[in-house]
C-alpha cells in the first residue's frame, strides 16, 4: 500500500474510535488485546471456582445438620426405640440426602463419618442406660431388656441396609468385641465369691475406670462407736473391710477392748502411736468417747468420719438391762421405778452412772448434765447439733439399718458385698421389755438433750437420701441387700438364725454376756469349704474376739510377750489356787481333830487351851 493510502486509512479509523461509545471502546480494547483477553478469562475462571467451593460449603453444612439432629434424636431416646428411629432415616429426607452425596467424589467418606456418628451417639446413650441399671452394686437388670451387644448388632444391620455398598470397617465376629472397642461397659462372667452368691451375681459389670467420675473407696475412717445402736454390727463391717484390704486398725494400747472410755480419747492411747511402729492408720472405731483434737493428731486430713444414733426410748431400755449393776440402778427393780422417782439414785459424779443419762450425748465427748430449763435445753442442744455436724460427716440411724448401711456404702464409694451383715450383740426376746407411752414420755424428758439430737439427725438422714440416692433407688437396693443377706444366712448359719449363748457350740464364737441382758450368737454349718467357712466366720466374729485377732495379727511380737506373761499369771494363780485348796483340807482336818481332843478333853469347854492345842497341831 502507498504511503498516502495508509496515512488515509489511519484517520478514518481514528475518526471511527472517536464517534463509538465508551464501553464498545473497552470491549473492543479487551477483546483486541490478548493480554487483557488472557487476565479477563482467569478472573471469570476465579469467581467460578469460588461460586463452585460456596455451594460445596453450603451442602456440606446441611448435611452435617441432619445428622447431628438424628443423633440428638438418638441420645434422647431410650435403647429400645433405636429401631423406629433407623426406620424414619431409612424413608425420610436423611436417606435422599445420602442419595444425591453419592454423585459426589468422596460420598462414601462422609456417609462414614455421619454413620460413625449416630453409632457414637447411641453407643454413649447405651452405656449411660446399662451404668443407670446397675447403679454401682454389680447386680444385672431385672427386666428382660436386650444387651447392648444385640443393639449395637441391629444398629450395623440398619446401616448396612441404609448403605449396601458401603465398606463396613472392622465388623468384629464376636458381638462382645463390639461392646469392648466402643467403650461400654465390658461383660464377663465371674466365678461366685466363696460359692456362696446367687446365679444372678456371677455376672458382674467392670466400668472403665475413669478418676474424674468414679469416686474412690475411703480408707481412712473413724467410726464413734456409740452404746446400745447396732454399733458392734457397723465395727463388724469396719473389722471385715479392713482385714479383707489390710488396712492398719488404731487399736486400744494394751490389747484392751475399749480405748480407756470413758476418758476422753488421746492419741497415746493407741497402740503403736508412742513407739510410731505404726506410721498410718487407717481405721479408728473401737468405744471412745469422742476428742476432736486428740482424733486429728492420729488419723491423716482426709478421713470420713460418721456415726450412729438409736431412738433414745428403746435405747435406754437396753441400758437398764445391760448395765443394772451400775449405782444409778442398781437398787431399782424396774426403769419404770427409776423414772418414777425422778432419778433420785441418780448420782453424776458416781462412777459408770454416765450410762443411765444422754449417753449419746456423752459419747460425742459434750456436756451431758441435764438442763436447767426450756431455754437452757434450746440453747445446749443447738450447741450440740452444731458440734457433731461439724465433726462428722455422717450420722446412721438405727431404725433403718438397711437404709443407713447403703447410704454408709454410697458415702464410702464401697460395693454391696461390703456393707453385708449380721446382727451382732443382740439380745434375745425374753429379755426385752415393752414400755408403756408415759413411761416413753418420762424417757424422752430425762433424756432431753439426746432426744433432740436424734430428731435433728433423723430428719437430715432422710433429707439425705433424698438428695444423693432417692427413694426408688434406695429401696431397690435395700430389696438386694435383703436377699443377698438371707442367701448368707441360709449359706452359714446353722438353723439360719442366731441362737442363746447357751446353745453356741463354739465356745471362740460366744459373745461376751453383761447384766441381765442374754446377748445371742450363731453356729455355723457343718460342711462348708475353707474359704466359705472363714467368711462366715468373720460375719459372726464376736466385737472381743476380732479386736483381740486383729491385734494379733498388727502386733504378733507383743500379743507374743504378753500371751506369754498371761500364761505365767495363770500358772501362778493355778498353784495359788492348789496351795489355797491344800490349805483348806488342812483346815478342815485341824478342826476335826480339835474338835476329838476338847470332846476327850475334861477342860474342852475352856477356849484357851482350844487354841493353845489348835496352834500346837500347826505347829
């Protein structure tokens, strides 16, 4: 082209770019550049991307929803509605959900994830479930409800109808596996303690052990072991626990029975605290009357301390007839008689009359003289209530014994086999006497202040239960307390009840017998095993006995040395004995043959000569 033509050619286009419009100017700028052209198709390409991950997002959300409102549905429903729920997913929006996930790379991950889920959040529901069902005392549900190995079972069943061609990872070929990788609760059989437990005991509940939420067992304790209220059957439970874990017992100095009641309690009265052979201890619950101070010095910060009570109107009648030989009622005939007079043999400051007012009182180591007046009973009583609440973190009541041991067991994070018994020291029924309703009156009058301390602590026991077990709850396991109790007896006992101490064969099994009262004691079955046979034995150990063994077995050297004086005591008394028995029948002659000399004797009548011949015959 000639130079004149292209000149032409490029005005007439300048001329063309001047009379368009703005943006046919930028579009043809774009689409004749090929720079602009290339960063024009990448930023469309972008906010496609973009658009594409936000619908992704969005898809995701919803579905993630879904399946946290079915696990929600699962949670909340009890084990044997699981099945509906599988249902309703099956056909509702759930399932068409899942459906249109399967056009999309990585479906079957998700649909993974969302199964693993719902099974995560019925399998924590299940064990909730089983953990409320056995509640702690290792007994299996009465009702006939599924296992959780067949509803795990079903629920893998649902799913693989829901999911046909979804990889189910790790199935397990035996059910109970299932139950041990998901974290429920592991169920075994476990071969009957002793031979002695029912069929329904050898199946046994292990929880995971988990320290944030299981509470610990209590080792350190102190029982005040009041006078007269089932308080030698709660040592009896303390005695057996500690032995059975070998635990360290804070025993009476000396091998005594009683932790020198009733002085106040001091710490050197322990044996083993002076000498500190013993570095801890783990349960103090022999009679003492109570010394807070003196009991801290002994036992570590930790330890439970708990008590028992009785209804003061039955209790002193136990009294009077234990302790009839006490000065308060030793010249009455009946309590009837005391409590008519007022008392009036009533001396505070005579020695053991402690037992015949608040003893209960008392016992707490408190003032247990008689108050003045209304207003001094108010004001002493509030007191008293206050002190023991701050001392002891629970108080039993004697009423109840069933109800308080499975508080007690609670409260020490024990199993039920712990807390079983029998009743020990226990009079028999003729000779107890029933009291009329004034002289009930006259009792609570004379024993005021510990009359208002079992009413406060009666109504907090129940207040209690309420708050920590229930009544539902507490019930049932009383019901198996019960039966596991009757299986012992029927397992141990001979006759399958306690029997007069006359008729205990075992002379080592006798219970001690005091006052008037005939305290009863067991026989225990011929033909029991080695192993039965020494639990039984403990069962019905008598309150001496066991403090006595159980020294024994903490101080084998000193039991040793003082057995071994106790032997030489008794030989000398043997002998004193034969020396007083010889000298008797040396008596006995002498006087016989004064007695032929002063009748052959002219001058028999003459008391001089009698002792001059008596004195000669000695000699």
């Amino acid at each position: 082209m000639l130079p004149l033509q292209r000149g032409a050619s490029r005005e007439q286009r300048l001329f063309h770019w001047r009379t368009t419009s703005a943006w046919t100017t930028c579009l043809r700028v774009a689409c004749f550049s090929r720079l602009r052209f290339m960063w024009f198709t990448l930023m469309v390409l972008t906010l496609l991307c973009v658009a594409l991950q936000m619908l992704g997002v969005v898809r995701q959300a919803r579905s993630s929803r879904v399946l946290n409102l079915v696990s929600e549905q699962l949670v909340r429903l009890p084990a044997e509605n699981l099945w509906s729920v599988s249902a309703a997913i099956d056909n509702g929006p759930m399932a068409q959900h899942l459906s249109i996930q399967r056009n999309y790379k990585g479906a079957e991950t998700r649909i993974e994830d969302g199964r693993g889920q719902v099974l995560e959040a019925a399998r924590k529901k299940l064990e909730t479930s089983s953990h409320n069902i056995v509640t702690s005392n290792r007994y299996p549900p009465t009702t006939k409800a599924a296992p959780p190995t067949v509803v795990v079972n079903k629920l893998d069943q649902e799913f693989a109808k829901l999911f046909p061609n979804l990889h189910q990872p790790n199935s397990p070929a035996n059910p109970e596996s299932t139950i041990q990788k998901s974290g429920l609760s592991e169920i075994h059989k476990v071969p009957p303690a002793n031979g002695i437990l029912d069929n329904a005991d050898k199946y046994k509940v292990n929880t995971p052990k988990d320290t944030s939420v299981m509470c610990q067992a209590k080792n350190h304790i102190v029982f005040l072991k009041t006078h007269k209220t089932a308080s030698s059957t709660i040592l009896n439970i303390l005695y057996r626990y500690g032995d059975s874990h070998n635990l360290t017992f804070a025993l009476p100095l000396n091998m005594h029975s009683q932790l020198f009641y009733p002085s106040f309690f001091a710490a050197h009265f322990v044996e083993g605290s002076r000498t500190r052979s013993k570095k801890e201890f783990h349960i103090l619950c022999n009679h003492m009357r109570f010394k807070s101070q003196e009991v801290r010095k002994l036992m570590p910060k930790d330890t439970f301390y708990f008590s028992i009570l009785r209804n003061p109107v039955e209790m002193m009648e136990s009294l009077f007839v234990y302790y009839k030989a006490i000065p308060a009622f030793r010249i009455v005939k009946s309590l009837e008689e005391f409590l008519i007079k007022g008392g009036q043999s009533y001396n505070a400051s005579m020695p053991n009359n402690h037992y015949a007012r608040n003893i209960l009182t008392f016992d707490f180591g408190l003032d247990s003289t008689a108050p003045q007046n209304e207003i001094d009973l108010d004001r002493r009583s509030a007191e008293i209530i206050a002190a023991v609440e701050r001392d002891f973190e629970l108080i039993l009541i004697s009423e109840y014994f069933d109800e308080s041991v499975v508080l007690l067991k609670h409260a020490l994070c024990w199993t039920l086999d712990d807390v079983l018994s029998f009743r020990l020291n226990s009079r028999s029924e003729r000779s107890r006497r029933p009291l009329t309703p004034e002289t009930a009156e006259r009792i609570k009058e004379w024993n005021s202040l510990d009359w208002r301390l079992y009413l406060h602590f009666n109504a907090t026991f129940w207040k209690r239960i309420d708050d920590t077990l229930g009544r539902t709850k507490l019930q049932r396991e009383v019901e198996l307390l019960k039966a596991r109790r009757r299986k012992l007896e029927e397992t141990c006992l001979l006759g399958g009840g306690a029997v007069d101490p006359a008729q205990v064969q075992d002379s080592l099994l006798k219970p001690f017998q005091y006052g008037a009262a005939v305290i009863q004691g067991y026989n225990l079955r011929l033909g029991l095993n080695n192993e039965t046979r020494q639990l039984c034995q403990r069962l019905i150990m008598p309150e001496l006995q066991y403090t006595s063994a159980l020294y024994i077995k903490q101080f084998p050297q000193l039991a040793a040395a003082r057995a071994s004086v106790a032997k030489k005591i008794a030989a000398s008394r043997n002998s004193s004995s034969t020396h007083r028995a010889v000298k008797r029948n040396t008596d006995k002659l002498t006087e016989s043959n004064i007695h032929i000399t002063m009748t052959n004797n002219p001058s028999r009548n003459n008391p001089y000569i009698a002792k001059a011949q008596h004195r000669d015959y000695l000699q």
